[in-house]
C-alpha cells in the first residue's frame, strides 16, 4: 500500500507541476477536469447521483462549465450572477420534475458547486495574481504541508485527540505541529523566492509567508475534517478509487479545496 501510495504521489505531483507552472489554459483545462470528477464522487456520495440520468447532476455540471468559462474569458465580476442563475437552475429541475427530488438533493446539488468547483478555481484565480507563480504553491504549502508536519508530529508525541469522532488518529499536538510547520516552511519558502527573485517579495512579505502558512493551516484541518464528517454521515470510506492508495479526487483534495480561496484572498490583504 505505500509503494502504491507513494507511486501515485509522485505521479500527481508531477502534473501538479505541470500544470501549476505552465498556467494559462493548460491549469484552467486541469482544474475543470478535476472539478467534474470531483463533483460527480461528490453527487454520487450524497445520492444527487445514481444509477441513470439525474437532471440535478446534469445542472451541476452544465454549471460547472459555466461558471469555468466566466473564468476563461475574465467575466469574473459576473460570477455571482452565474451562481444565481445555477441556483435558478436547480430549483426548476426541483419544480419541474417534482417529486422525483427532495430539497436537500437539491441543496446538495448547488453545494456540490460551490463547494468542489468553485473553491478549487481559486488555484486559478491564485496563479493569475501577480506573482502568482510563487504564490500558488502556498496553497500546497498550507494543505500538504500542514498534513505531513502535523502526521510526523503527531506520530511522535500525540497523546490528546482532536477529534475522537471523525478522526480518531489526529491529535491537537499533531495540528499544532501541523500550523507551525507550514509557518516555518512559508517563511523557507518565501526566504528562497526572495535569494532567486528580490523583486518578487520585499523583506516584510517574508513575514506575511508565515502568517499566511499558520491560517492556511488552520483552514486545511477544517477541510480535511469536513471531508470526513461528510464520508461518515452517508456511510463512505472514500470518495472514490481513481487514485490508488489514495481514493478519490475529493479524498486527495480535500484540504486543498478549503485552502485555495483563503490563500487567495489572504495573499491580496497581506503580499
């Protein structure tokens, strides 16, 4: 299981790389893949999708494609109209094919949106900033690196859990370990940006790395936990089985799905 692991990790880093530094159409085309494989686990875990057609998973990703567009063509101040206009949607499939759908299918359609392609465009939206070669990765910085911190600390010396009930393993011990490490390893991070291209961040921003690494933290240990409580409220291990030894892509992305907006916006206050 860890050789698989370990494979699929290397394999998904490498078209993280790819795609992250290249940006432009190649990241947008990714990220739109990922995010309707990501709300398809999504639909068929809260049973929007089952066996057959579902008009509300049909909704959701002719949404999906919308508001990707909107991002294509720089309609960004638009966003919020596509997203009422998809909630619009959804509630006409609820009307008009009453009462093949209850209302939470349908809350959980337009959540599924939000929740999957939405908050994982902001990697997008992050390497369109300006300098946001180096910034995207504090995304990665702030969920995978607050992960594996928070593991190796948590192996070492977790003795009090965080949250018994959906993650019985992770101690508060390994989530503080986790915040400090991706702290630590955006102000590294930002040291070495700054040794390669003064001009990108100024001596203050080195600071601002950090901070923004301790919230993203924080922030990823929210996705992650929410991720869990979702998989155990309808009786699932994983999300899916397209990444072996890992699941799905929600299962992989989990954490990073919650980072990407906060590092986003927190990276236009702070840099």
């Amino acid at each position: 299981m860890f050789k698989t692991r370990l494979m699929s990790g290397i394999v998904l880093m490498a078209i993280a790389l790819v795609t992250i530094i290249s940006g432009g159409y190649l990241l947008w085309a990714t990220l739109f893949l990922v995010s309707l494989i990501g709300l398809f686990e999504f639909y068929r875990a809260v049973n929007v999708q089952d066996k057959g057609l579902s008009v509300l998973a049909v909704v959701g990703n002719f949404g999906v494609l919308a508001y990707y567009l909107s991002l294509l063509f720089r309609f960004e101040a638009y966003s919020m109209m596509i997203m009422l206009a998809i909630l619009v949607a959804f509630m006409a499939a609820y009307v008009f094919a009453y009462p093949k759908y209850r209302a939470e299918q349908v809350m959980a359609g337009f959540f599924g949106v939000v929740y999957v392609a939405v908050m994982l465009s902001y990697i997008y939206l992050t390497r369109n900033l300006e300098h946001g070669a180096y910034l995207v990765w504090l995304i990665f910085i702030c969920s995978w690196g607050c992960d594996t911190c928070a593991y190796c600390v948590g192996i070492l010396i977790g003795k009090h859990k965080m949250s018994p009930l959906l993650s019985p393993k992770k101690s508060v011990e390994g989530a503080v370990g986790g915040v400090v490490g991706a702290a630590l390893i955006g102000i590294i991070y930002a040291a070495v940006i700054r040794g390669l291209d003064p001009d990108a961040i100024s001596y203050t921003a080195i600071v601002s790395f950090g901070i923004i690494g301790a919230l993203g933290a924080l922030i990823s240990m929210v996705g992650d936990l929410a991720a869990s409580a979702i998989k155990r409220n309808h009786k699932i291990k994983d999300y899916g089985t397209l990444i072996p030894g890992h699941g799905g892509i929600l299962d992989r992305f989990d954490s990073v799905i919650f980072t990407a907006p906060i590092i986003y916006y927190l990276c236009l206050i702070l840099i």
